[in-house]
C-alpha cells in the first residue's frame, strides 16, 4: 500500500488527513430491528478495510420509557468497538447506508465509487485526485452532483 504517500485528503475545517469509512445496516432481531455500523480508514489508494463494528442504540430512549432492558444485559458487551476483520467489503445489500466522514472533526465527505451500483472503489470529493467523470455518485448525493452538473449520462442510478 501507498501509506508513505502525501495524503490525497485535507479537510477543510480541521486540516485532518484521515478518512472513516462506515456502513450501517438493520437486521431484524425478532420483533425488533437492530441497526449495526461498522467502520474503518479509507487509505489512499481509495481501499478501506472495517475494523470496527458496534450496534447502534437508536431505540433506546423507548426501552428505558417502557422498562423492560433488564433481559437485556448482555448487550453491555458491545458497548465498546469490538476488532475484527474483514476482507471483502460488502456492497449488495440495498438497504446498507454508507458514509464518509473526516476522522477528526466528523464533517461529512461526500463521495461516489468507482463503479455503479456502489461497487468497486470509493472517491471521496475533496481527494485531491476526484474527478466526478470517473464516479458513480453515492445515491445520497445524486441530486446535488446534477445541480452541479457532475452527471454523465447514465449516471442516474434507479
Ligand atoms: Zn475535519
């Protein structure tokens, strides 16, 4: 890997050079859905690796009004990152959100991939070496990308 290299990212806020890489997902888990996120460092050659994988307590403010978490405390063992590893990031799930933040002020990055249906290789905008002629956006930025007139025919994504 090129590690050694310049860092392609600068955030413009912080002046950081890192960037997080994280997916988020729901499963159901019996009548409830859990939302899991896991992360890690988008390097720069646009590879990134999870390292990190926690479950996200989204309703938890409900379980504490209806009182019933005392089952539930197991769970206290992932409150902390747990470390494992991943080798193929899995992009086929159309319900998973992914994002890309600053690792140190946590702004949001926005990003497309190198091919369509957000396979291949992540690009965020502010690299220094983005060019949105070679990046499918990320569904999230679609309408901003064609305000900005960044999309190439096909672009659009159904
Ligand atoms: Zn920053």
């Amino acid at each position: 890997m090129d590690d050694n290299n310049v860092s392609r990212f600068t955030c413009s806020k912080c002046g950081g050079h890192e960037l997080i890489v994280s997916r988020v997902w729901s499963i159901q888990a019996g009548t409830d859905s859990e939302t899991w996120k896991e992360w890690g460092r988008l390097k720069n050659d646009h590879y990134w690796q999870f390292e990190f994988k926690e479950k996200i307590e989204a309703n938890a403010d409900e379980e504490v009004r209806r009182g019933d978490f005392g089952e539930f405390q197991e769970d206290d063992s992932i409150t902390e990152p747990e470390e494992y590893e991943t080798h193929e990031p899995e992009t086929d799930r159309e319900s998973d959100e992914f994002f890309v933040n600053c690792g140190d002020c946590d702004r949001e990055i926005e990003f497309g991939w190198s091919q369509a249906d957000r396979r291949g290789l992540i690009l965020p905008v502010e690299f220094s070496d983005f060019d949105p002629l070679q990046s499918w956006p990320d569904p999230k930025y679609v309408d901003s990308w064609e305000q900005r007139g960044w999309l190439r025919a096909g672009h659009r994504q159904r």
